[in-house]
C-alpha cells in the first residue's frame, strides 16, 4: 500500500510552502469552528486538526481531502486557496 504524505514542504511549480503556512491557511478557512466542531465535520480527531494548524506533524493525502470536505471544498480548491498569496 503506498501512503502519501503532506510533509514540511508541498512542491507545485517549483514553489515551496511550508507546512505553518498550510495550517495558517486551514485555520483561516475553518473560520470560527471549533476545533471541535471542525473535527467533527472532517471525521478527524480535533488533536490531528490542531497539530496541522501548528505545523507539528505531517499529514497523510487522505486528511487533506476530509479537510476539503469538511470545508465543502474540493480537494483542487483547497489546494488553490493554500497556494495563494
């Protein structure tokens, strides 16, 4: 089984994000949810969304796309909104 993962750095155009700023970007985005109330929405644990909001861990391809979700975003959205100055 091959696992991917979003780790300290996302490659697109040979441009480099770190991971602070995706979960900066994730944070913006779940706007005044809970992390709780968040969590729920993603069917993830409320500890896994802080940890990416904060940078501390990497994330498997699999949470992004239940982020988008719990956002009611697409995964190519959510993409597009963290790749943006």
């Amino acid at each position: 089984m091959t696992v991917l993962y979003i780790n300290s750095t996302v490659f697109h155009n040979r441009n480099i994000m770190d991971k602070f700023l995706i979960g900066n970007k994730i944070r913006k985005l779940r706007g005044k949810k809970t992390l709780s109330e968040f969590a729920k929405l993603c069917n993830v644990s409320a500890k896994t969304i802080s940890n990416i909001e904060n940078g501390k861990n990497k994330f498997r391809i699999e949470t992004f796309l239940k982020i988008a979700l719990g956002l009611k975003m697409t995964p190519k959205d959510l993409f597009d909104h963290i790749l943006k100055d």
